[in-house]
C-alpha cells in the first residue's frame, strides 16, 4: 500500500514536515507536491517502473525531492520556484560539449514552456465558476499540436464531482496556446492542487481575456 503523504505544517521558513514512505515514483512526487505547493510538469513515461525510497521528517522541499528520486536514474530541474519537472540523470559521457548545450537549450525551453502552459490553463479554469482551481486536487495529461492548440485532455483521476471534471475538460480541450517547441514529448501532465498556505489559488485577481 501507499503511504500517504504527511500535512503540510512548516516548521520554519521554506521546511516542512513529509511522511512519505516507499511506492511507486508518480505516488510519491505528487504526495512531495501536495505537500509543498508545487507544480509537477512531466511526461508521464519517465516515471513508469520506478520506486521512490519516500523520505520522512523535515526538509526543504529540493532536499526532500532529491531524497524522492534517490537511486531512480532521474533528478529535478526546476521551471519556476513553484513548478518543477523531472529527466533522466544518465548520460554516457561520450557526447561532444555541443550535445550537451544543445539538450540543455531543449530542457530549459521545455521547462518553461510547461510553466507556461500551466498558467495558461489555470487562467482559462479560473473562468468556470464551479471548476475555479484551487478547490480541488486533480492531475490531468494534455496533448498540443503543432500550432499550440489543446488537442486532447485526459484527467488521471476525478476531482470528486463528475459534472465539473466534464467541465474542465470541455474548456481545455480547443484552447489555444503557444506553439510548442520541437521535439517535445507529448503528452504533458499537469498536476492542479488545492490552494492552502503552501500553494495559493492563481484565480485572485480577474482573468485577463485572451485573443
């Protein structure tokens, strides 16, 4: 079984309090945001078949995640202070400086096309009155196509109440966007949490109409 993860209380500035015990990697780094507030942007794929050793008691949260992904292969970049996404930490040591860069340069304009893209879309949810996020918790995998536009959503769970999951996905699907880089993997999972003191709600301020 899961363990589940611990509440959310810091014990001091930027510290908090996991009880996170070993399962399955997807388990552990969504308890991990849970927990902190912040954002999971990750292709789904990298995490099949791995196993999170858990960490338990209190850490930072980038020490707490890098205990997560301890022996996985796998190691966090950070999108923003609020969102993070995960790669494989293998390289063979035989690629020339120049590939190197040039998967830096694809990781990074990843990175903050997923930030992106998550804010976009929590801005287009803060227009449903009954699906505003911040009021549910609910992980979600969407397609983009070549021109930016949401192609396909698939939620990878329920936010508890079948008509507002319907909802959400009605509004997602056809929203435009910008264009994704090439070469991204697809699809993109997304990962809404409830707003609390580690995670505030995006819909505070009026929703800005977009072209």
């Amino acid at each position: 079984m899961q363990s589940s993860a611990g509440t959310a209380a810091s014990t001091a500035a930027g510290i908090y309090q996991f009880d996170i015990g070993p399962q399955p990697l997807s388990a552990a780094v969504k308890a991990f945001s849970d927990i902190t507030g912040q954002s999971l942007l990750v292709d789904e794929r990298l995490l099949l078949g791995k196993v999170s050793p858990g960490v338990r008691g209190e850490f930072a949260a980038e020490d707490a995640l890098r205990r997560l992904l301890a022996g996985t292969g796998l190691h966090e970049r950070y999108a923003s202070d609020k969102a993070f996404t995960l790669e494989s930490s293998g390289g063979n040591g035989t690629q020339s400086m120049g590939e190197n860069g040039s998967q830096a340069a694809n990781d990074d304009a990843w990175e903050g096309y997923g930030a992106a893209v998550q804010a976009s879309l929590e801005r287009e949810l803060c227009q449903l009155p009954n699906a505003k996020p911040g009021t549910y918790r609910l992980a979600l995998q969407v397609w983009i196509d070549d021109e930016g536009r949401v192609d396909r959503v698939r939620l990878l769970g329920s936010t508890g109440i079948q008509a507002r999951d319907a909802a959400i996905s009605s509004a997602l699907e056809g929203v435009r966007l910008e264009p994704p880089p090439a070469g991204l993997d697809q699809p993109m999972t997304l990962l809404l949490l409830p707003a609390g003191k580690p995670h505030a709600s995006t819909c505070g301020a009026p929703v800005a109409s977009r072209a």
